[in-house]
C-alpha cells in the first residue's frame, strides 16, 4: 500500500497535489510519503514481533535495521528512527547520516566488503551494534585497529550460503562467485580464529543473498544452512548470540503478481531459525523504502519518426535521476499526474535527455495519449531512486520532497548552476582564463 493516490482527477502524495508540488518546486522531482514509510515499517517490525519464536532470551524484539543505502535523506531516516528503525549501514558516511538523524549507536549495524581502516576505527569509537566481517584479510585489519584504540569489535561473520536470488543479478549478492562474505568452512575456522582473539568479541553470523526476491524458497533454504552453522558453531564450544539475516524481501513494481507479505516472511523465518536462543537482526531497505516515493517528470515533446511511427516520448527526467532501468532493465509504472480527459492510448519508448541511448525509461508501453507539458510520476522510486543520482551530463541533482499529511518540505533543494560550479576549483595556471557563463 501507498498514499499516491487520484483526487479530484489529480495524483496526491497524502493531501499534497502532485501538480501543486511541481509547480512550486519544478521537474524533474521526488516526492516521499511518510506515512508509506511508516506504514511499511511498521507493518514488517508487527510481523516478525507476533512470532514468539523470534524473541531472544534476552526479551528482546528484533532489531530491524533499516538498509540505509536505498534512500539515505536525513528526513527519511529520521522519520524511520522515530518509528524505532536502526539502520544497516555501508560507509563511514552512512553511520553519520544515521546518527544524525537520532538513530543510536546500539542499533546500527555496519556492512561491505570494502571498510577502510580509517571507517572501522569510527564505528568502533562511535560504539555501533556491530561490524559485519566479509573476509579473513579484513578481521585482521580489525583487530589491529581495535587494538590501536584499546577497544574490542564486536562483530559477525558473513557467510555466503551459495544461495543467490534477486530481480537482477547485479542485485545477487549470495551466489558461490559473490564478492560477499566467505565460504561456510571458512566462517567456522575465521570464528574460531575471533573468539581467541582479545580484540575481537564474535556474537554470530549473517547473512544476505539478494534482493528484489519475491520467492520465499531460496531464503528459506539459506536460512536452514544458517541454523546448521549456528548449531555446528555450538557443538565446537563457541556461543551465538546474534543471527542476522540481511534483508532483500520484494516488492510489487504493479507488473508483477503480489510478493509475499511480511507476515509470509516472519512465519517462513520463525519457522525454519526460530528458537535458536539469539538476538535476530534483519536489513529491510527496498520493502520499506520503495513504494513510498515517486519520481515527478514533465513532458517536452513527443517526437514521432515519419518513416516508422516509431513514438519517442520526451521527459525532462534522465537516467541521472533514475538509473535503475538503464543499470538493471527494472520496471516502473509511469502514470499520468493529472487524469487524461480521454481513452485514447499510444504506444511510446520513454526517454530522457541525457546523451546515452541507455537514458531510456522503458520501450513501447502503452500509456495514456500524452502531450508536451503533461506531468507523469514514475512509480515505486522511493529506493535506489535519488540515492543513486548523479549530476552527469552537468545536470543539477533532482531536490527530495517528504509530505506528511497536508504539509511538505524540500529536504533536499536542486542546485544551482553555480552552486554546482563551486564546487570545482581551478589551479592557479588556469584562473586568468575564466570565462563566466554569463
């Protein structure tokens, strides 16, 4: 469910208009809603929280840390913290950007395969939940850093169980040749190896094998191979605190048939990995974030090839605003702002600016009969959306708008020109030939 809905024969994020926000803002422009974001949080956190199986001895819920890498505007994710979201981070940055939005230490979790010396020693002081390790060479790099600092990591390690899923597999993240954790057989030895280290405090295992998966089976079969682990891991005499589980649950992009619902996941989970005495910990980025975001784009003109008939439907969003058909062939429903006052339908290859054949949104879809200057929302842009963008092309980043009932505020403003030129700066040799564009 989403609050983008047709009022008045006008498309409303909550009591926002659409068309009003265009007006005032301008396009192209993302729009946010937050009681989609609130809604899907909450909806995933009452399911997993209804299986009792899921509880630690300790009574404590699971944390569900919000993937912060599928829309990291400080708005949103303040708005998830305050509904009780922590965040699963990738960078030193991203760890900032929850702490600045009220997410504590003790519910951030920090993920990747690439963390720097310089980013490890920050999550270590600033006291996070704990550090996903992805390799033998990065647990030692860890360890000397943790030493450094007088400090103890707390960590788990991230085993890829060789069961990939996703909607592309540039999302594939737990395939045998992923670059994503490490084997089971070295998990166990790379365990054995933390618990005996004094710099290295091992509270469990993780793992994340996709996203976009929209088929329980292949969770449930990496999940049965976490339990195993957990359990061998045991037998040898170390404990287990802690599973995590990543994140990576589908959701509908309106061309596909319904994906199962939180409810489906948590019975699925509780029903294969329930009981293990641990603390849970799930990554939910795209399920939270997708839905609850729109990408807002005007017509400039439709242009139709004489010789084929062949419509080119012209927006002034690119793929520097909205990557993912360019980069992963994804799907996004394209509907008009204000209603088509008529039936009639063509057939239109979607289009944006940029120089790139590959700026290409879609290819023959059929929508309603547009015109230059109509408005049409791309759906489902809340994740991987403006948290991809770029200025390519010289192109100003597209601003963030977050709704929340009748009000709104730009949470992220469109450069200027000048802004963006700023920030470069000449050397000294080239200065005296300036040129101002004005």
């Amino acid at each position: 469910m989403n609050h983008f809905d047709i009022r008045d024969g006008e498309m409303h994020a909550e009591g926002v208009s659409i068309r009003e926000l265009a007006e005032r803002v301008g396009t192209p422009l993302y729009v946010y809603s937050s009681a989609t974001f609130e809604r899907h949080f909450q909806v995933f956190s009452q399911a997993l929280w209804a299986q009792d199986a899921l509880q630690s001895p300790k009574n404590e819920a699971p944390l569900i840390a919000y993937a912060t890498k599928a829309n990291s505007n400080l708005a949103v994710l303040q708005t998830l913290a305050e509904q009780g979201a922590g965040a699963d981070t990738v960078s030193e940055g991203e760890i900032r950007k929850a702490l600045t939005a009220g997410i504590p230490p003790e519910r951030i979790v920090f993920s990747g395969v690439g963390k720097t010396d310089e980013e490890m020693a920050f999550a270590l002081k600033t006291g996070i939940y704990q550090l996903n390790v992805e390799s033998k060479p990065e647990l030692e790099r860890l360890s000397h850093v943790a030493a450094s600092l007088g400090l103890v990591a707390p960590i788990v390690i991230r085993i890829n169980p060789g069961v990939g899923a996703g909607g592309h597999a540039k999302i594939t993240t737990g395939g045998a040749k992923d670059k994503f954790g490490v084997s089971a057989r070295e998990a166990i030895a790379l365990y054995g190896q933390a618990a005996a280290d004094p710099n290295i405090a091992p509270m469990g295992i993780a793992c994340h094998i996709g996203s976009q998966i929209t088929d329980l089976a292949p969770m449930q079969a990496a999940f049965s191979k976490m339990r195993g682990w957990v359990q061998e891991l045991r037998a040898g005499g170390l404990s287990v605190e802690r599973l995590d589980l990543g994140g990576g649950l589908g959701v509908p992009y309106f061309n596909m048939s319904e994906p199962p619902s939180p409810e489906d996941f948590a019975q699925m989970v509780a029903l294969t990995v329930g009981n293990l005495g641990v603390r849970y910990t799930f990554e939910p980025g795209r399920l939270i974030a997708a839905n609850a975001g729109i990408l807002v784009s005007r017509v400039i003109h439709i242009h139709e090839r004489e010789d084929s008939g062949q419509k080119f439907l012209v927006v002034d969003a690119a793929m520097n605003d909205l990557i993912r058909p360019a980069m992963y062939d994804a799907y996004h429903d394209i509907r008009p702002v204000v209603a088509v006052q008529t039936n009639e339908t063509a057939t239109y290859d979607v289009v944006g600016p940029v120089c790139e054949t590959g700026d290409t949104f879609t290819r023959g879809r059929d929508l309603p009969a547009l015109k230059a200057g109509d408005l049409v929302a791309f759906m489902s842009a809340g994740a991987y959306g403006a948290v991809m963008g770029s200025e390519y092309n010289s192109r100003p980043l597209a601003p963030e708008v977050l709704v929340r009932d009748t009000d709104w505020a730009v949470v992220r403003p469109r450069p200027s020109y000048e802004e963006m030129m700023n920030r470069e700066v000449l050397p000294e040799w080239l200065r005296p030939h300036r040129v101002r564009a004005d």
